[in-house]
C-alpha cells in the first residue's frame, strides 16, 4: 500500500515547519509528502527549498479544496491522506491508518481525533462516541476533536485527519468560499456513503492540531457574513446529495432553529438573550446561504467532483 501525504499551506511557514517534521518522524514513513501552496506565498516556498523530500505543488487560486484537489492529483498513492499545515501527526498516525484500510477492503476513507491546542497546552474537552453524523433533519454532529473509543462508521471524516483510498477519493468543485470552503468534508463523505463505500472514524489516529490564523476573510472568530452565508451553503447543498426530503427538512431545521455558527431565527434568538457577539451577522449569513442552497439545489444543482487518475 503506497501511501500519499497531502499538505493544504497558505502563508503559514512556521506552522508548515513543524508539520513537516511529524511527517518525517512517522514510524512508517509516507511514500510520498506533497505540500500544496498558493504561487504567491513566497515564505514557505522558501522554507520548502530545503526539504528536498517534499514535492512541491504550486496553485493560483485560493482555498484550501483547491489546494488539496491539486496535490491529489499530483499524487501517485493508493491511499491519498491529508492534514493541515497546522496540525502535527502522531508518530504512529501513517501506520494506524494503514492497518486499518488493512483489516477491511471495503472501507473507502479512515480519519482519527484532532486534539486541540490552545498555545502550548491542550484544550480540556469532554469525550464522547457521538462523532461524524448527520441527523435525520439535517443537523451536522462533527465532535472528531472530542472523539473517544475504538473504530466505528461515520459519514463525515475531518480533513486535517483523514485519508482515503484513491478509487474512492473525489472532491468537490463548486463550493463557496474563498479560503477554508467550511463543510467540504461533508460532500466528500456523502458521496461516499451514497455509493456505497464505508468511512471508518478511530479516536487513537490522532494529530495534534494548533488554530492557525487563517489568511483570509473567513476568521474564526468572527467571521462576516458572507463566510457565513458560504458555510450554510456548502452543508445545505452536500445534504442535497441525499435526496429531496433531506434537503427540505434541512432548510426548515436551518432556517427555523439553525446550528450553533450558523444560527436560525430559533436560535439567534436565544443568543440574542444571552448576548452574545455578532448574532444578527451570523443569522443573516445562514439564512441567505441557506436559501441560496436550497434554490440551487430545487433547479438541480448538486456538487460536483474532482478524482485523481488511477495508478498501477
């Protein structure tokens, strides 16, 4: 099994730096680490000269889907993983993820827990099975940071900690959004559910994950609207994949209560009780993209996919 490493990076050498260096600690070493990075971000195109393991992918559009579609493709492995610039595998994360496409060859894409760092100290989160699920209405239950117990089947894997065999690998063109494309995920995961492939989630596959700040408008703090507006989209419209009745008991869920970053009227307006910051630029973004995806979505339109070339 050739394995792939794939590395989305835009304007963050230092976080690059470290990545890298968990890649190469790796007990069972990549056959191959691409890292991906935006034709003018001229620092880690400097901090690369000197990796001469690296193969460097340049990209003149933005967002990290883009990024990551163009390494893939330029990608000769059987099983293609990713992880962000940000994050650090474990030493054992290459060799977990490999024993497990190993034990079943009908799972399509395995993934593990991010442990969250805030600065040098981990983030006290409470542990759960819940993870990588969609509800019935339309409700995205994420949790891959919080994640506990041994492998089980989920719909969603979290890109800074997943992989996937590359038959199974497609990824999405056509999401909104500049930077991140938030809910990209939840496309690539859909479309393997719905052809009946398996995405198998590990809480001991893990990375450890340090928030960089993110080079474009959509901060995590706050982000505008628009970004907002981008989220709402791409999750309505990876729903859309499911079929007609998912798709309109998601828009009634998200426009009638909402998600806790992209709240509806229900929820903006118990946070408006608590008074909680930018509220009114949260509700306004997801409804406008909620909107935008279920008009999209009743004309027809679906996400479309990107697959790299097979290899012998």
């Amino acid at each position: 099994m050739k394995v792939s490493v794939v590395i989305p990076s835009y304007h963050r050498p230092e976080a690059l730096r470290f990545c890298l260096a968990a890649i190469a600690a790796q007990v069972r070493p990549p056959d191959e680490c691409i890292v991906a990075i935006r034709d003018d971000d001229q620092e880690s195109a400097a901090l690369l000269e000197d990796a001469s393991w690296v193969t460097v992918v340049t990209v003149d559009r933005p967002g990290a889907v883009h990024a990551m579609t163009a390494g893939a493709l330029a990608s000769t492995g059987s099983v293609i993983a990713f992880t962000d610039d940000d994050a650090r595998p474990h030493p054992d994360w290459i060799a977990r993820l490999v024993a497990t496409f190993d034990a079943d060859p009908r799972i399509a894409a395995v993934g593990g827990r991010d442990v969250i760092f805030d600065g040098d100290h981990r983030r006290p989160v409470t542990l759960t099975t819940d993870v990588g699920r969609l509800t019935w209405f339309g409700r995205l239950v994420g949790n891959h940071h919080r994640g506990e117990g041994g492998p089980r089947d989920v719909v969603v894997l979290k890109g800074v900690n997943s992989s996937y065999r590359r038959e199974s690998l497609a990824l999405p063109a056509g999401l909104r959004g500049a930077g991140t494309q938030i809910h990209f995920e939840v496309a690539m995961g859909l479309h393997i559910v719905t052809s009946g492939g398996r995405l198998v989630y590990d809480s001991s596959i893990q990375v450890d994950h340090h928030p960089a700040e993110r080079q474009d408008a959509d901060k995590r703090e706050a982000p505008p609207a628009s970004a907002i507006a981008g989220h709402a989209y791409n999750l309505t419209m990876s729903i859309a994949m499911l079929g007609m009745p998912r798709l309109l008991l998601r828009c009634l869920y998200a426009i009638g209560i909402g998600d806790a970053a992209m709240p509806g009227l229900g929820r903006a307006a118990v946070l408006a009780l608590q008074r909680s910051p930018h509220v009114m630029v949260r509700l306004r973004g997801a409804v406008a993209g909620n909107l935008a995806a279920t008009r999209d979505a009743l004309q027809g339109r679906r996400p479309t996919f990107i697959r790299p070339e097979p290899v012998e």
